[in-house]
C-alpha cells in the first residue's frame, strides 16, 4: 500500500485531499496543530493522526520519524494573515506567513525528501495558491509568501531531474474551511465561497472576500481527488 503524508490536514483543503487519497487506497498520515480534529478524521478514513507543526523544526523531525515510508507528500499547512496595505505592513504576520508557507514546505520537504526517493515513484504536492501568480490589495505579504513557495517548487523540480520524485503544484482560487479564523484575518462581514476543486460547482461570485473577482480562475475546477493523483508514467 502506498503512503501519503498530508499537512495542514485537519481542516480545509488538506482534510479533502486526506480523504480524496485514502479513497484512492492510500495509507494516510495526517499532520496538523490540532490533534483533536485530526484523530476525528483520522478515524473517519482510516489514518494515522500525528501532531505537527511545520514551523518547528523539531515537531517537524519527529513527524517524520513516524513515518517509515513515503510515496505522496502533500505540503498543504500555511495561510494568510491580515489584508494590511505595504505601508501598513505587520512584520510579525509577514514572518509567520513566510515561516507556515515557505520555510514549512522546505522543511517536510527536507525532512521525507530521503524516503520519497527511495520509493521508487515519489511524488510532492505544494499547495499553493492563485495569490502565487496574481498579487491583490491588502495580500503583499501572502502574495510574496506564495510567489516563493512557487519558486521553490520550480527549483525543486530541476534538482530532482533524473531521480525518481514527480512535482505538482495546486494553486487554488478562494475556497470556504470552518478554519478560517486560525489561519486568516478577514474584513468585517467578508463571505466566502466554497472550495471549486472540492464542492459542487457554482458560478463564482464577484462579492466572495477580499479577492478581485479575475482571481476566481476555472483553471481550479478539477477535483481534489484528481489534482493530488499519481500521474500516468511516461
């Protein structure tokens, strides 16, 4: 049985993509802050509930350390913080967004790199985000914390040229988690619309949070299940 390490799974986009795997016959190992909601899904689909917290090295080490082999990593942990203006900027926010996104990444990525090669047919998800092609007012901070997980993604993939591990990146559009709280601060009143990769389709909506309405790509519109699957071999 192949193994799929997901973070940020308690919630969101990482607790669909948990369930999407194991529906796929995957072993799953869950790793989120919230230990609660992840053994609640964990006994859902049949997973294993670590704790985790990608922006501590040594939680990050341990994760690892449960897990004996790896075929899929899912680098879903991250968020924004604030819609604060660059002249308003919160330097605190703009280190916590760059430690969860992109020091979090490199640090999973480091840490079952090893084991995703010794697989034989690894693959790495980043979850990235449309705010890693398209910048929007009040985002400079989460824009430039994407845009450089996308770079490390790109990076990634010309390093692991010739060896056995496949990279994909998911930039989702906006999408709905009863999360939201913890990992974003929105303005007073601001709605949400359900994940377009995860939920029924609807027509997206102009009004839908703090996004400019050009940001709500089709591009998105595939499902969880398909977006986190192992490619064909070439």
């Amino acid at each position: 049985m192949r193994t799929a390490a997901i973070t940020g799974a308690s919630s969101g986009i990482g607790a669909a993509t948990a369930r999407a795997l194991a529906g796929e016959g995957y072993r799953t190992i869950l790793g989120a802050r919230r230990l609660d909601r992840l053994e609640e899904l964990a006994a859902e689909i049949g997973g294993e509930a670590v704790a985790l917290d990608v922006t501590d090295p040594s939680s990050v080490e341990s994760f690892a350390s449960s897990v004996e082999s790896c075929d899929v990593l899912v680098n879903n942990a991250g968020g924004a913080l604030g819609l604060d203006s660059l002249a308003e900027a919160d330097e605190e926010q703009w280190r916590q967004m760059y430690e969860s996104n992109v020091l979090g990444s490199m640090r999973m990525t480091r840490a079952l790199l090893p084991k995703l090669i010794e697989s034989g047919d690894g693959h790495i998800v980043g979850i990235t985000s449309i705010a890693a092609i398209e910048p929007y007012r009040g985002g400079a901070g989460y824009n430039a914390a994407k845009h450089a997980q996308r770079a490390t993604l790109r990076v990634l993939r010309q390093e692991l040229l010739g060896k056995p591990v496949r990279v994909t990146e998911v930039a989702p559009g906006m999408v709905s988690r009863s999360s939201a709280s913890v990992v974003t601060r929105r303005r007073p009143n601001a709605s949400t619309r359900e994940c377009s990769r995860c939920a029924p389709r609807t027509s997206p909506s102009a009004s839908a949070g703090p996004w400019p309405s050009r940001l709500t790509s089709t591009s998105t519109r595939s499902s969880c299940a398909r977006a986190t699957r192992r490619p064909r071999r070439r």
